[in-house]
C-alpha cells in the first residue's frame, strides 16, 4: 500500500525524501515507529510509538476538528519529529490531501491553493497573522502547539477574527489530548479529547487515557482544574523560579511582557546570594531593550521585574522553532 495524495511546495529532495520514508515505514509491517522528542525541557531522546495509539490520537484529533475525506492539510513542521510525523498519519487515516510545505517561520508564504487544516508553532502562527492573513483566515482549522502563546499573540487573533486552537500534549500522550480555543476570553480552557480525564496533585496535571494505557501519568504543568475534562494552564512547576521566597512563573511573566517586546525574549532566573534566585531577561539580538518600571508594576509583583537583562545572538531552539530555556540559559553561562 502507498499514500499518493500529495503536493510539494517544498520540492527539495531531501524533504521529498523524508516523507516517502516516513509513508513507507508507516505502510511497513511491523508495529511502531521511531521518532525523537523535541528537547525543549532535556536532551531529545530517540523513542518508539506504537502505531495502534497513534491511529487512536488521529481519529479524535480527526473527529474534534470535523476534518473529512478530501480535506486538504499543509505539513510545515518537521518529519522527523512526533508533530510532523502525526500530520501525515492524520492524511493517510483520514483521506486527506496533504501539501508538503518548508519548514520556516511563514510557511503560508508560497502556499497558493487553499487549505483545510494547518499545525504551526506560535512563531509560524504569529508570522501568518502579521505576513499572510488573508490565507490563515481562510483556514478552517488550525492548531498551534509547542509553546505558550503570548498575551500580544491572543490578542491580535482576537482583533483578526482568526478561529485556532492552542493544543496540549507530550511525548506520553503521542500527540495533543486537550484544545483551548486561541483568544476567547469567555473560555480560557483546555477541553480534553474523547476518552481523556484529568485529576491534580499539588497543582500538577494527571492525565487519565486508559485507551492508550495511561493511568495516573503524572506531569509537571500547573494547572487549575474547571472539572475532570477541563483546566487552565498555568505553567511548568520544573520552570518555576523561587525569589526571595516568591514563587514565580516565567511563562506568565513573558505573557506581560509580551506587550512591551518585540524581538525574541525569555525570562529564567539565576543564582542571587540575596533572593536564592533572581530573574533576569533574555533577548535575542544585540538591539537594546528599556524597560518601563513604572508601567511593569501596575501588573507584575516587584519581584518579577527583571533584574537584569541580557543579550545573546542566537537562542537555542528545538527543531520545531520552540526556545530551548534549559540550552539557552547554558549559552548565557558560558559567554
């Protein structure tokens, strides 16, 4: 068996090479397939995922975004990844037509034929919302995954009437087990897929998907759970930064500060002989950042206004685009 049902934009031989591979192992006769994680919070590790599971995550995904035989999807992340690998995976069992894209920070850039359904990392969804809007508008459903959406980034989806939904997942999990709708302000809510039930210890996510045999998977993101099949979240207990005995989130912080900069930033916090740890900013570039103090503490507690702020040329990213924190924060170590 094979899957023809393809277009290539991206006419290179080495990604037309990476998705007939891909085809041909999935059509192989054996049960899994190999992949590696994306490394945003460690090293990326080679695993294996069964094949069965895999056909399971892609008929909720299917089924939750009302995709149909005939539909068209664009693949414009990494084949060698479990975000790239489930998109075709979701062509094949759904009788999708799949457009081959670049993998770039606009891939909707050369894309000249409509589409039905696109997944994107935030970079890629915010480059479509400033560079092609009129094409991402005509997308019937996307999803965009990988990393948290900032606060300037819910707000411009507002303002453009754009319909996309934020998605939550691990290596675990295959794929996404929860969707939030981008820019509702009426829901900020993660909706779990069919077959998916949530608890919490400490504030932390437990996921329940017996149909893929997980039973109590314990995760480090913070959440507060609306009931057993919703939650909002809240960040990433392993990210926290402890200052002067305050607990602080990095991702809410960047949220704010999402309003005020522009190039690419992080927030991390450092050894301080007086707070344990302090918070500092990372910018990407060499261009100068100011900050307004005064602006900042009407929505920050003082102990989250960066303390320092420092350059680096080039964050460590995964190969999806998502800012590696734990790699970067290596790189400002070592300079």
């Amino acid at each position: 068996m094979t899957f023809d049902r393809l277009t290539f934009i991206d006419t290179s031989p080495e990604r037309k090479t990476e998705v007939q591979n891909f085809i041909e192992d999935w059509y192989a006769n054996k049960d899994v397939i190999t992949t590696k994680t994306s490394g945003s919070t460690g090293e990326a590790k080679i695993i294996s995922l069964e094949k069965s599971k895999m056909i399971i995550s892609t008929k909720k995904t299917l089924s939750f975004l009302g995709l149909k035989k005939g539909d068209t999807a664009l693949l414009c992340l990494p084949i060698n990844t479990i975000a790239g690998k489930m998109m075709i995976v979701r062509a094949i069992i759904g009788e999708l037509n799949l457009v081959i894209g670049s993998i770039d920070s606009n891939p909707l850039q050369r894309l000249n034929q409509s589409v039905d359904f696109v997944a994107m990392v935030p970079l890629q969804f915010q480059n479509s919302i400033d560079k092609n809007l009129s094409k991402l508008i005509s997308i019937k459903s996307i999803i965009v995954g990988g990393g948290p959406i900032s606060s300037k980034l819910e707000k411009q989806t507002i303002s453009s009437n754009v319909k996309a939904f934020q998605t939550y997942g691990m290596t675990e999990t295959i794929s996404h087990i929860a969707l939030r709708e981008i820019g509702n302000k009426k829901d900020l809510l993660y909706h779990a897929l069919d077959g998916v039930s949530f608890s919490e210890k400490n504030e932390q996510l437990i996921i329940h998907y017996s149909e893929i045999g997980l039973e109590g998977l314990q995760t480090t993101d913070l959440v507060k759970l609306s009931n057993s099949t919703s939650f909002e979240w809240l960040g990433r207990a392993d990210f926290i930064i402890n200052t002067g005995g305050i607990k602080l989130n990095p991702e809410e912080i960047e949220s704010v500060l999402s309003e005020y900069i522009t190039l690419p930033f992080m927030i991390a916090g450092i050894q301080d002989d007086k707070l344990g740890e302090k918070v500092i900013l990372l910018i990407e570039g060499n261009e100068t950042v100011v900050l307004d103090e005064i602006a900042l503490q009407e929505k920050l507690n003082k102990f989250a206004i960066p303390k320092s702020i420092y350059y680096l040329p080039a964050f460590s990213r995964t190969e999806s685009g998502k800012i590696n924190r734990i790699e970067t924060l290596k790189l400002l170590q070592t300079n």
